[in-house]
C-alpha cells in the first residue's frame, strides 16, 4: 500500500492507473480501514451534510459569541448583498457568506466539520458548497471533492501537525485553502496535476502566516481570515484551470512549510503573547474579558 506521505508517489500511482486524485486516496483510506470504498463515501456524506448544516444555522443567526467579539459579521454582508451591492460575482458572495456563516458558527460554540480545524472550519465547506450550488454539481461531484481535500489535509499533515500552536495559522487556514483550492479545481475537472497546482499555489503564498489570536479566543483575527482564506482558494483554483503551474513543485513547498514553522517564534504560535494579540486593543480585550468572566 502507497504511503500518504508525499504527493508525487500519489501522482504517479494516479497517472498510472488512470484514476483521479480522489480515487486513489478513497481506496487508501478503504485499504487501511479495512472498510468498502462505498462506506467512505457515506461517511465523507456525513461530514459534508454536517458542513452543509452548519452553513444553514449560520446564515440564520446573528448570535454573538460569549466574548462578544464575533458573531454578526456575516448578517452584515447578507444585509449588504440584499440591497444589491457588492465588489463580487453573486458566486463569491456566497462563499463569503458561507464561510462566515460556518466560522462564526464554531465562535458560537455550534456543530461544525474541523476542516482541518476548528480555527479554519469555514474555508473548505464554502468553497465546496457555494460553487456546487453555482455550478450545479451534484452530490457525488462534492463528496468526490471533499475526499480531494481531505488528500491534500492528509499527505501535508504526514510532514507538519495542523496546529497554529506547532506551525502557525499557515498550517490551519492555509492549509484549509490549499484543500479548498484542490478541491475546487477537482469539481471544475481539472487534471490531477492542475489539482495540486491549486494546492501548491495556494500554499505558497500563505507561508509564515502566524497564529496570535486575540485572548486566546479563535476569534480575532480568526473570523474574518476565514472570509479572506475562501476567496483565496479560488483564486488557486482559477490560476490552476488555468494551466497556471507552480514553479515550487507541491513537496518542496510543505518541507518549506515545515521549515517556516520551525522557524516561527513561539509568541506566535496560539500562545497569543505577540501580533494582534499585544495590540493595545488586543491587551485591552483580553484585559476586558478577564474581569468579565472573572466576576459574571
Ligand atoms: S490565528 Fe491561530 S487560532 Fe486563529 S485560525 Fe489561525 S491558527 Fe487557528
């Protein structure tokens, strides 16, 4: 059995077998499970209805978090969206929207899919499920490109922990954008190649993005780099449709991943002790939320 813990192994068994991406891998996780294909395809469903669930009770709540740090920033796009106004193609503001709804969802202590984490739950479902609702790609073309993602998630982790506290939020919502962007590429029909071109360029441009959460919450500046990470990961996609390569080939850029991560210092890993976190507003809060759940 192939080890998921490079891409161009699986590109080459892929290319070989004339399968897709997803095909490969959905059989790996068979294999090792010792399960039917079949039933990773249900249980990949069930991670996508959860996606799908958790998008719905967002787009329907204007709840803040229990900080009161997040919570109604995605009614206030779809407030600005009814009066018909908008930068973006109706398209991108559903996975604005979308991803907000999920993000903000998880600040509220809701249901969602960890995709790869919590911190970064809103990118993948809305990318996948804004432009399946655009382009009408049925069920099957989702969970086929939610088992891409998944890929992508999966060969990235065998080198680095998805965690902001090992490497920085480059491994939390860059990762998920490179997932997205891979995943997008797959709905679109994009060659295996083009499939981690998405990935590779989506990744390398997010590298040595820190993790300095405000109060240690997943809030500030979490949120709204949801927002920011879903549009981003179609831009990935695009410029791989496109035929658009990375130079950097998709391995060489996660062992520079991993180097960068290293690298990072520990005040900007979760520890919340540098960045945004010591603003002067950041300390504030954090100042201001002590004494609040302090004294409730
Ligand atoms: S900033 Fe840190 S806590 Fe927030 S999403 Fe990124 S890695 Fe997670």
């Amino acid at each position: 059995m192939i080890k998921p813990d490079n891409f161009k192994d699986f590109l080459a068994l892929a290319e070989k077998e004339n399968k897709k991406l997803y095909e490969i891998c959905q059989k790996y996780e068979a294999d090792s499970l010792e399960i039917a294909q079949e039933e990773i395809r249900d249980r990949v469903k069930i991670v996508l209805d959860a996606m799908k669930d958790a998008i719905k009770k967002g787009l329907n709540s204007k709840e803040k978090s229990s900080s009161g740090l997040s919570g109604d920033d995605c009614a206030k796009l779809i407030e600005r969206y009814k009066k018909g106004k908008s930068l973006f193609s109706k398209t991108c503001q559903k996975v604005l929207t979308y991803s907000l709804a999920t993000i903000e969802q998880n600040a509220r202590m809701g249901k969602i899919a960890a995709c790869p984490t919590a911190g970064s739950c809103g990118i993948v479902p809305s990318v996948i499920v804004a432009m399946a609702e655009a382009m009408d790609f049925d069920e099957e073309i989702q969970i086929n490109a939610l088992i891409t993602a998944g890929f992508i998630g999966e060969v990235v982790s065998e080198k680095l922990a998805l965690a902001g506290a090992v490497a920085g939020c480059q491994s939390e919502c860059g990762v998920a954008a490179a997932m997205a962007a891979a995943a997008l590429a797959e709905m679109c029909g994009a060659t295996n190649e083009q499939i981690l071109n998405a990935a590779a360029l989506t990744l390398k441009n997010i590298l040595g993005l820190v993790c300095d959460p405000v109060a240690g919450l997943v809030e500030v500046p979490c949120v709204k780099r949801n927002a920011f990470l879903s549009v981003y990961a179609v831009t990935g996609a695009e410029l791989a449709l496109a035929g658009i390569q990375s130079v950097i080939p998709i391995d060489e850029i996660v062992e520079a991943m991993k180097q960068v991560g290293d690298m990072i210092s520990p005040k900007l890993k979760e520890s919340s002790e540098a960045g945004l976190a010591v603003t002067p507003t950041g300390l504030k809060i954090t100042y201001e939320l002590s004494q609040k759940w302090q004294n409730p």
